[in-house]
C-alpha cells in the first residue's frame, strides 16, 4: 500500500485581498485608537475628581483637627473647674 500524499495548494495572495486586509487592519486600529482616547479621558477625568476630592476632605480633615483640639482644651477646663468645686 502506497501512501498518497496530497500536496497543499499554495494559495496566492492576490493584491486586492491583501489590499482589502491591510485597509481591515487599518480599522481595527483606528478603534483601538479611539477606545484608547476614551480611555484616556476618563482616567483624566476620575485624576481630577480625586484631585478636588482630595483638597475637599484636606480643609475637612484640618477643621476636624482643629474642633477636636477645642474639646479637648475645654474638656481639661471643665475638669479643671469641676475638681476646685
């Protein structure tokens, strides 16, 4: 028994096809691209929420500070105060 051995056919690639693939792939990057923008502009975006959110809370942040140290003085006072009685 012989084994017959079919031979592939080498497929030419005609300049229209490879034309019509390269314009596909020319496509598919420019929605990359675009997808890539708008990626980029959110992660701005979501940059400068945090950014505000940040300088928000700091000046929050330093008046907390600031009222608990308030109490505190006055909390001592009162103790003070309450042990002369």
């Amino acid at each position: 028994m012989k084994k017959i051995i079919k031979k592939n056919a080498i497929k030419s690639l005609s300049e229209a096809k490879f034309d019509k693939t390269m314009q596909s792939v020319a496509r598919s990057f420019s929605e990359q691209a675009e997808v890539m923008r708008m990626i980029l502009k959110e992660i701005r975006n979501i940059h400068e929420d945090n950014k505000y959110f940040r300088q928000s809370i700091s000046g929050l942040n330093s008046d907390g500070i600031s009222h608990e140290r308030r109490i505190e003085d006055l909390t001592i006072r009162v103790e003070k105060l309450e042990a002369r009685i």
